[in-house]
C-alpha cells in the first residue's frame, strides 16, 4: 500500500509533466503561406473525426457530436462538406481530419488534451508519378490541461478555435467572390 506522501509525490509529478507539456506544445501549427497554398482550389471537404478514448466518451464526447460541431462550422463559413460517397471525386480527395485525445487525470482533477485538425489529400511524388500518398499538408494543434469537470465544453470550445483557424487559411486562398454556392451536395 502507498502511503499519502508518496501518492502527492505522484500526483505533483504527473501535474508538473502535464503542464510542462502544456508549455512547450500549445499551439502547434504548418499554417504558413506554403501549407496554406495547399488549401488552394479545393472545392469541398470530408470530415473524418477519428476514435475518441473511452475516457472521454463517459464525459459525453462523442464522435457524432464533433462531426456535427464540425461540419455545422465549416458550413457556416460556405465550405462545402462532402459526403463519404462523393469524397472520392474531387482532385487529391481532400479531407479534413479531426483527433481528440483526452486522458484521464482524476486523481489531480484534470484532463491532459491533445486536439489536432489537419487538412490531408492525396499527392504523388515527383520523381516517381506513380507513387500516391495521402499527406497532411496543412494543421494545427492544441495540447493543454482542462478541468475533469469542464472536459467536454473545453474540448469543443478549442476544437472550434482550431477549426476557425482552418476556415481563415482556406477563405484566405479560396475568397468567397471566386467560389461558387457549395453549401449542398
């Protein structure tokens, strides 16, 4: 059995390990005019929001409820939300993909959160035409600590920062006046 020292000696580690991660990696971004460049051209987005850990899906985050937080934002800002079907169509099959990661720390009464948006289609290399990959070629991320009981208002509160920042690096290649309305299918 551990005695209370040795288990506030823990819980001190895991909360400094935490928040040192909070400082050196909040805020990461490729949205600079290159990446942003990529964006160019592209007509429509899928939305794929991966897995969501168990953890976080006892506090009510769910896969369904970001993919609407998503697309709801996305289509506010006149981007078109393409449909698994017709995802295959456009050129380099652009879709935007959404990762959540969010572990648990009751013990100190926090939340370690990762959230990462990235734009990913489909490129092939110069050298050899043949060889097609998908890439991530624009993306930001957030990783920070979060109230265990503000959870899941704070990870949809950051995602939809993330998400915004998407919007503003893809009207800022694709203006409004040079698309034409893709609100539906």
């Amino acid at each position: 059995m551990r005695s209370n020292k040795h288990m506030k000696t823990e819980r001190v580690i895991v909360l400094i390990t935490l928040f040192s991660i909070t400082l050196t990696v909040n805020g990461i971004a490729a949205d600079s005019e290159l990446e942003r460049a990529t964006l160019k051209g592209i007509s429509g987005v899928y939305v794929l929001i991966d897995e969501i850990g168990p953890d976080a899906q006892e506090e009510g985050l769910t896969r369904s409820l970001l993919q609407t937080d998503v697309e709801t934002q996305l289509r506010k800002a006149d981007i078109r939300i393409l449909k698994r079907e017709k995802s295959l169509k456009p050129p380099g099959i652009p879709y935007l993909y959404v990762y959540v990661s969010a572990m648990n720390g009751k013990v100190i009464g926090l939340y370690a959160i990762n959230i990462h948006v990235g734009l990913k289609q489909l490129i092939y290399l110069m050298r050899d035409p043949s060889i097609i990959i998908p890439v991530e070629t624009w993306s930001v991320e957030w990783v920070g600590m979060v109230d265990f009981k503000q959870m899941k208002e704070s990870v949809q509160e950051q995602l939809r920062d993330l998400v915004g920042k998407f919007i503003n690096a893809y009207l800022a290649v694709n203006p409004k006046e040079g698309r034409r309305d893709n609100l539906q299918n």
